[in-house]
C-alpha cells in the first residue's frame, strides 16, 4: 500500500492506494481540520495518527506502507534537504498573520524530517505542483506540455508546466502566484505573509469574509440570486484572480489552466466564464484559444496529487 496526504490551511486528508496501479482506488480516506495548536511538530504528529488510523482500518501497520505521497501548501524551506512548511495559512508567527485566528506562534513547521523517521520513501511536494502533475496524469491536463493547475481555496495556489517540463524551483516554490501583486489594492488588505494586496489578500478563501462580512459560498450564492453588492464583489474578485491567470498565460504561453479549489469548484458555472473573459479580453496573439476549464479530478485532485507523489 501508499499513503496519500493531503495538507491544506483548513483541513488534512489521509487515505490510501493500493502498489502498483496507476490511478488506484483510494481506501481508509479521512479528513481531519488541520492543526494549528501545539508544538510545530503537531501537524507531522497528526498525519502519522491518521496514518495509523488509514492502516488499522485496512488491516496493515505502517511498516507495511511502500511509499507516502504529500502534497502540501506552501511556500517551503529546506532544512537539512527536508522539506519544513512556512505557510501564512497556518503558522501564526509569520508577519502580517492574524493571532486571532491562528493560535501559535510558528514560523516554520518541520514535515518530511518527522514522517520519513518512520515512514518510508516521503515524496513532499508543493500542492498546486503534485495536483498539477495529477491532471497531466488523469484529469483535464492530459497531454498537454504548456499547462498550469489553479486553486481557489483557503489561499491561492499554481503549479506549472512549460515545454513538458513541470516547474519546481530552488525549494519548491515556484508557482506561488498567489503571492504576487495584483493591484495596490485596500491597505487592510493584509496577507499572512505581510503582503499588502497581494493576490490571496484580495480573493482567497480565508480573505472573502473579512472584506465582504459573508463566506465565499454566501457572498457568490447572494451574487447569483441578484444581490447588487454582492455582484460587484465578485466581479471584483474575478478581475484579480483573472489577471493572475491572464499573466500566467501570456509569460508562459499557457495552452490551458486547470482550475480547482472548494471556492471555484463549488461554483464554477458562475466564475468560470468571468475568469476566461479576462483571459481572452487582452491580446488574442497570446490568449487566443487558452481554455480554463475545471479540474477533471474535482473534489479529488487534492487526493490524487498526495497520490501521485506517491509514485
């Protein structure tokens, strides 16, 4: 068997897959809402317990597990050649992060060094990067060498892909467009990171209610019931989400991007076309014919990106 973990600034996902398929059915799936209370290890320590817990269920022990897939969010510091995770979604002490909402003072949180003590082959990858790999594998990406994946979630994430190549950087960073500026934007548009106005600042999930007062899935359910206010605020978060994506496209000359995350998926009939007519609105020689589309692996691709670092 292989674990597959998934690790996001709201929750953690752990299941697993049989050796030596391909895309396998996973088993013993169980999330969990990432912890964000302890000791910096604490993250590390509650994947293993719901790895313990994913093997009883099936019968095995971890010492039984072949190979443990991880896909993270970022951004990632190198420690000793492991990966430690320093995320403004979950660690409070990073500038700009409100200490109200995360209870801790982490900088940084060390992840492969503790699962590979007692797991085997620990393959962490950013996870806009192992869910970009994943659609090239299965989803909407397949065949495709000038591609990116997007996620609109708790924060914004991008894995990407040029002349086949699927783009990593010194410590696994590369892709971090939701990190990049958009517009000088409101000044209590703060980042964790300590960005002012930065993209996540803007339109990310955990953004959405403190400069709308309403939840993503409320402010754009308001938006397509005719709620005036609550049109323009997405239309708003549209035009800087789809300036990301526009500049993605033309410095990368992009064939497609593959869109995921629970704020675009659970409403992607409704943002899909305001994305791509900011992509398609500006200079057909480049944008002419680049499709966004949703991920072909839905509600999966986080599950599937653990897996696919699984090998």
């Amino acid at each position: 068997m292989r674990a597959c973990i998934d690790i996001g600034g709201t929750k953690i996902a752990v299941a697993l897959a049989p050796a030596g398929t391909d895309r396998a059915a996973l088993v013993a799936r169980r999330s969990e809402p990432t912890v964000k209370e302890g000791a910096p290890d604490a993250l590390a320590r509650q994947a293993l317990r719901m790895v313990d817990a994913a093997c009883a269920e099936v019968g095995i022990t971890r010492e039984d597990l072949q190979s443990t897939g991880v896909a993270s969010c970022g951004p990632f510091l190198l420690q000793d050649g492991m990966v430690e995770v320093s995320t403004p979604n979950i660690c409070g002490g990073l500038p700009g992060a409100d200490r109200s909402l995360l209870p801790n003072d982490w900088t940084r949180i060390p992840l492969q060094a503790p699962l590979a003590e007692v797991l085997q082959n620990v393959n962490v990858q950013n996870d806009a990067v192992a869910a970009l790999v994943a659609e090239r594998r299965w989803g909407a990406l397949q065949g495709l060498d000038h591609c990116a994946y997007v996620t609109w979630s708790t924060g914004v994430g991008v894995g990407l892909c040029v002349d086949g190549r699927v783009l990593r950087g010194k410590n696994g960073n590369a892709g971090h467009a939701g990190h990049s500026f958009s517009s000088d934007g409101p000044q209590d548009a703060t980042c964790g990171c300590g960005n002012v106005a930065d993209v996540e600042s803007l339109v990310a999930g955990n953004a959405i209610p403190r400069r709308w007062g309403r939840d993503a899935g409320t402010l754009i359910g308001d938006a397509r019931a005719g709620d005036a206010e609550a049109l323009e605020a997405v239309e708003q978060m549209c035009r800087v989400l789809g300036r990301m994506l526009y500049n993605l496209v033309v410095m990368l000359d992009l064939q497609r991007i593959s869109v995921g995350g629970s704020v675009f998926l659970h409403h992607q009939e409704f943002l899909l076309p305001r994305l791509q007519a900011q992509v398609s609105g500006h200079l057909p020689a480049l944008t002419g014919g680049v499709q966004l589309v949703p991920a072909g692996l839905g509600h999966q691709v986080g599950d599937y990106a653990a897996l696919a670092m699984a090998g």
